[in-house]
C-alpha cells in the first residue's frame, strides 16, 4: 500500500512542475519585450525638413547663387544657375533621407558639415549627383574628395534614394539601398546642410527627411 501511495503522490507533483516551467518561459518572455521596448526608446527623435512638415514653404532654410528653387506639391526643383537651398540650423548627428530625380545633365548633390556661407566639396562633405562627372571616382555615390563610390549606380531620369548617416567622425552612404561611401574624417563634425543645383540641367527632391540622434 505504501508503495501505491507514492505513485499517487508522484503523479499529483508532476502538473505542479509544469505550471512552474510555463511560469518561468512566461516571466522570460516578459523580460525580452521590456528590453525590446527599452531599445525602441532610444531610437532618435525625428525632425522633418520640407516635406513630411512644410508642405508649402521652405521655412528654416535660405537660398543662395542664383539658381531658381520651387517647391511645389511636396517636391523641390532645382534649376537655373549655381546656386544652393542651405538649412539656417547646425547638424551634428543625424540620419539624411531623400529622394532625388536628376535630368541627364545636371550636376547636384547635398552637402553636409558646411561652414557659415560656404558650400564647397572641400569645406564641406559633398555627396554627388552627377553620374556623367569628368572623375568617375567623385560620380553619383561618392563624397567628393573623400574617395571613389564603392560600387557605380546610374541615376538619370528616375526617382532614388540616399539615405546618408553622419555621426561623430563617420559618414555613410546608401543610394537605393546600396552602400557607396563609408568614411572616417575628423575634419569636422557639424555644419549646415546644403543642396545643390549646379548650371545646366534640373534636379528634383522629395521626401526629405532628417532625423537628429
């Protein structure tokens, strides 16, 4: 009789185990989502430029040279003349993303890190648009002076992509989701940001957005 007892207590143990282990897989799946929602918080504040904000205006941003700028329907065009569109605050750190529509002959691009009143591939970090440039290592994808495009990416007569990440003394390029530049530089590490429409040719943009980290 003894023994049966035992059985019996045996198997009444068993579900209480279960329980236990189901509680514990439990209090281990709540602890993976609290680290998850504690990541998602660091994630940088946006701040839009143009087009997910000022819809109708470019508010915050001066132009320069005499180029023509309009924006009209959530795109900016660029044409003209040489001249440039320059934001009126300082970037440190922050994440670039646009959308840019070049014509076959137009020289472009968005300048980072410019000093007051100056916008120049050696003043500040130039990223390219102009696939056709007479250097083929500072074409569309490179930051110009810096180093040739880690891989070659036609843009004419369509909309792309670049989203450009700056922080500390590292810039990063990706055109339609291909890295093209990655470079170190203690040059400097804040600025204005420009863009460029450079004599002949039109250029487009949309969908501008910078996120400050």
């Amino acid at each position: 009789m003894k023994i049966n007892s035992d059985k019996k207590r045996c198997t009444r143990i068993n579900p209480a185990i279960k329980i236990m282990k189901m509680w514990k897989l439990g209090l281990m799946a709540l602890m993976i989502l609290n680290l998850a929602s504690c990541k998602s918080a660091k994630t940088p504040k946006v701040k839009d430029a143009f087009i997910a904000q000022l819809q109708d205006t470019k508010d915050g941003w001066t132009e320069t040279g005499d180029a023509m700028w309009g924006l009209n329907m959530g795109v900016l065009t660029g044409q003209g003349g040489v001249g440039y569109i320059v934001s009126e605050d300082i970037y440190t750190d922050f994440v670039l993303e646009a959308e840019f529509f070049p014509d076959a002959v137009v020289n472009s691009g968005i300048f980072l890190r410019c000093p007051k009143d100056e916008q120049s591939a050696t003043g500040c970090y130039e990223i390219n648009i102009w696939d056709d440039h007479v250097n083929q290592d500072f074409r569309t994808g490179a930051i110009v002076t810096h180093g040739k495009p880690l891989a070659h990416i036609n843009s004419v007569g369509k909309w792309n992509q670049y989203k450009i990440v700056s922080i500390a003394d590292h810039i990063s390029v990706w055109l339609n989701g291909v890295k093209t530049s990655d470079l170190h530089d203690t040059k400097t590490k804040e600025g204005f940001i420009a863009f460029q429409v450079n004599g002949e040719g039109v250029i487009k943009f949309r969908n501008i957005r910078i996120s400050k980290y």
